[in-house]
C-alpha cells in the first residue's frame, strides 16, 4: 500500500529528528478504539473518488475545545545511505506519513476508496509539527493529500534529510546506538493535539546502502514530553533506528595490522645483547610506524573527546612497542658494564610477559 501512495500521492508533512528525552508531565487524553480503527484502515487511491468541497475546507480543527486531535503517525526508511561519525550525523531517505480524522470532509460516496486531492495551502487544517536537529533535507513530488468517506485524512511526504544524532562511542567499535528522530506539535497547545504510532505504516526497505552498520527494523511509539523553554505537556512520537556497528572492518583491516606492529617490537627480546644496534633500529622502527600508523587512522576513527575501546587498544599498544624500545636502549647502555646480567633477566622475563601483556592489553579494552 505504502509504495503505491509513493507513486501517485506524496503529500506534505514536517519531519523532525532528535534523541529521546525523558517523558515528563501530566498524561495525555488516549485515542479511543473507534478512532484508532480509522487511523489503521488500510488506504486504497482512486481517481474516481471526489475530492471535498471546497467550501469544506478550514484552518480550524476538526475537534472541538478541550477534545484533542488525534493524529496518527508513521515512518517508511526507503533507504539509509550514510551515517558520519565525525559530523554524527545520518542520512535517511523516508516517508512520513500522518492521518487525523475529520468528519466535515467526509463523504459516503467515495465508499472504500480515498480520494487524492491537491493541497489548498492555508486553507485546509493540517497538523503542523516541528523538526529537530535537522541539518538538512530534500522534498519530491508535490502536496497532496488522501481522504477517504469517514473523513480520514493521509498526507505523505518523501524525504531525503540530515539528521544529526549525539552518540556514545565509548564501546567503539562494538557500539550499538538507537537512533531516534521525534516529532513535536509546533502550534498546538498541550492538550490540543495527541499522537497514536502507526506501526502497519512504519517498516525499512529491504536492501539499504549504508555499508559498515546493521540496521535492526524500526519501532514507533507516541507520548510525551516537556520541551526545553515551553510550559507544559506536548505529545511527541518517537520513531527508532536500532544501529549495531560490523565491528570485523576494523578488527580486520585496524587490529590486526597494528597487533603485527606490536609483535615486531617483541623481537628485541630475542636479539642478542652483542647485537645492540639491531635491537634499537627495530625497537625505533616499531615506534615510528605506530606512531605514523596511528595518525593514519585518525581519519577513521570517532573525533570525540574521550576514549573508545579501540583508543584504549591502541594506547596499550604504543605503551608496549615504548617498552621494546626501551629495552633496546638500556641494553646499549648496561650489556657492556658489571650490569649486564640484568640484560639476561629482561630478555627472560620479557620473552614471556610480552605476549601476556598484549592480550591483558586486548582484554582490558574490548572487554573490562
């Protein structure tokens, strides 16, 4: 149903993306069964349907004062094509579809078909809600909207908008997110409007082109919030991406070349103390192209003020290629004096800490 109203009635609606806050204030009023049913009524188009009188339409609400409006609404990810870690920010090309009910547009003639009609801009009532954190975003077709003989009316847009999106990346690369975008009511008053999820209208397309992420299906669910400098209660509704990041990219083409890095410099314990300038070319070697190799990942890696699960990898990392070099040094300056024996006794007990060290190193990352 969803594709064939993409097709032939895309129609208008305010996207709004944001992370759940915490739901706070006085219960709104909740949409009664009869009301639900209308909202869920399965849509079918027809060019034979009339659309409404003119003279029907206005800027009022359909409910009397002191009754809400309830509007149902839903969320379709045609695709998710990017996600930014530096920006945090997602790209997502959507359909969001919201459907009230009004009785004065009703017309039993159109019997179970929907009517698809031309948008009268400042003369019809529509539900008027408020985006955020949107960055940016790209509208298709034109307005248009649906109306069937009970007066429900549909409107859909297609979306292709930036959202950016506030994450916690302390678990990185195993980080799993749930990205959420919320809807607000911009005009309506606390007890004027009421949201109802439409989840037979939410779903994610079957082939996605974001690569290096699995995008688990979306849930929708409707309440309420206090919102940052407004009194009061608002409904707002919640539509959640659930991201798991394929953490074997990095594992693959990060870990283990650096793991590689820091099993070269675990060769110094192995070169014999009459070798010095061997050790210390291998242990600076090993130093530099951590260093270097590090720098070059700082174009893949979150730019975020505090440390990953990867960054403590790889701090644990250089510490150690640091202790290999140090060993070279101070073999150049004790295996020639009454000292030497000391030499022996690192290279003993190195040969045999290291590698329990670079696993303790991995485990207190990725897993304390």
């Amino acid at each position: 149903m969803l594709r064939a109203l993409s097709g032939r009635a895309v129609l208008t609606i305010v996207s709004g993306f944001v992370l759940i806050t915490d739901m706070r204030g006085a219960a709104l009023a909740q949409p009664s069964a009869d009301v639900k049913q209308h909202l869920e009524r399965a849509v079918a188009p027809s060019s034979d349907a009339a659309c409404p009188d003119p003279s029907l339409y206005t800027t009022s609400r359909p409910d009397p004062p002191g009754t809400p409006t309830v509007v149902g609404l839903g969320a379709f990810f045609q695709d998710v094509t990017a996600f930014n870690d530096a920006d945090q920010t997602l790209d997502v090309d959507v359909y969001l579809i919201a459907r009230w009910r009004d009785p004065r547009l009703a017309a039993p003639s159109r019997g179970t078909s929907s009517a698809e009609c031309p948008v009268p801009t400042g003369r019809l009532w529509m539900p008027q809600l408020e985006p955020e954190r949107l960055r940016s975003r790209q509208t298709f077709y034109p307005d248009r909207f649906l109306v069937d003989a009970h007066g429900t009316v549909t409107l859909v847009r297609r979306l292709f908008a930036k959202v950016a999106y506030p994450l916690d990346f302390r678990d990185f690369p195993f980080d799993r997110h749930d990205w959420t975008m919320t809807l607000w009511p911009v005009l309506a008053g606390p007890r004027e409007m009421v949201f109802h999820p439409l989840s037979s209208l939410t779903g994610i397309g079957e082939r996605l082109s974001l690569q290096g992420w699995r995008v688990a299906a979306p849930r929708v669910q409707a309440g309420e919030g206090v919102r940052v400098g407004r009194s009061g209660t608002f409904a707002r509704f919640d539509a959640i991406l659930g991201l798991e990041r394929d953490w074997s990219y990095y594992a693959w083409k990060l870990g283990l070349p650096l793991t590689l890095i820091v099993l070269m410099a675990y060769g110094v314990y192995y070169i014999p103390a009459t070798a010095v300038p061997q050790q210390i070319g291998l242990g600076t070697t090993a130093m530099l192209t951590t260093i270097a190799y590090m720098l070059t990942l700082g174009s893949t890696l979150p730019k975020i003020s505090y440390l990953t699960r990867a960054d403590k990898f790889f701090v644990g990392c250089a510490v150690l290629v640091f202790i290999g070099l140090a060993k070279a040094v101070a073999t150049l300056a004790l295996a020639q004096g009454p000292k030497a024996h000391y030499i022996q006794y690192a290279d003993r007990w190195g040969r045999a800490l290291y590698p329990l060290a670079l696993l303790a190193n991995a485990a207190l990352a990725f897993f304390a």
